[in-house]
C-alpha cells in the first residue's frame, strides 16, 4: 500500500452473529469526527467480507467490534486473511467484551490493540493517529 494521500482510512466491522452494533458506531463516529475516512460494514459480516472491503477500500486499518465472545477465531481469520491476500500492512484493532487474559495471545497473533469498555473516545482517536500511517497533506 504505502503512504498515500488523504486521510486515515479505517474499516470498522462487526464480524460474527453479534447483533450489538453501538460500540461500533460511536468508535466509527469519534474516528469520523477526528477527520478519519471511515467505512462502517454493519452487522453480521464475515471475516472475508471484511477484508475484501478493506482492500477494495484501500484501507489502512481495521477496527473490528466484538461483543459474542468468537474473538479469538474471529480476529485471527481477519489477520490470516490479510495474509494470504498480501494485505498485511492493514493494521488489525479491536474493542468489545474481550477478557484480559485473551488480550495477549491476541496480540502475539498481530492484533495491534484492544480496547475494552470503559476506553474514552480519545484514546481510541490517539491510538490511531500514533500507529496508523500519518496522512500526507494534499
């Protein structure tokens, strides 16, 4: 991918059968808000689904919200995914109900962060802008 022009690109996704979508959609705000170009997937997608999107929108990350419980076969399919399609440059975040002790086997996988309840709105913006490619003026 390299450095393009334009704002961050970020894919928020909510993969698996979790129907809880607003965690989702106020992280997707708050990115939109802090002048990200986000693509929202909605609900119920695949881990396909998700990296395809990702990579037809030339995405420089993806934020994916997880609430079921699936996030350690869901989160790995993504990455393994971004693998095989050579898309590994797409950075891999994520937030939901996700016990502590998951928390580092998931990043010793590649995912870069989690965020767990209780994480501001800010944090979640900083994060972003300190570990996603900074973006070019036009």
């Amino acid at each position: 991918m390299g450095v393009a022009a334009g704002p961050i690109r970020v894919v928020v996704a909510k993969p698996g059968l979790d129907g809880h979508d607003r965690g989702a959609k106020v992280i997707a705000r708050a990115l939109r808000d802090a002048g990200m170009e986000v693509i929202y997937t909605g609900l119920h997608q695949t881990p396909e689904q998700i990296v395809d999107t990702a990579i037809q929108e030339d995405a420089d990350a993806i934020g994916l919200s997880i609430l079921s419980g699936a996030h350690n076969t869901l989160f790995a399919a993504v990455l393994d995914l971004l693998r095989q399609r050579d898309a590994e440059d797409i950075l891999v975040f994520g937030g939901g109900i996700i016990p502590e002790d998951d928390i580092a086997p998931l990043k010793e996988k590649g995912v870069a962060a989690i965020f767990t309840p209780g994480a501001t709105m800010a944090s979640v913006v900083e994060w972003v802008r300190e570990n996603v490619r900074q973006p070019t003026e036009a």
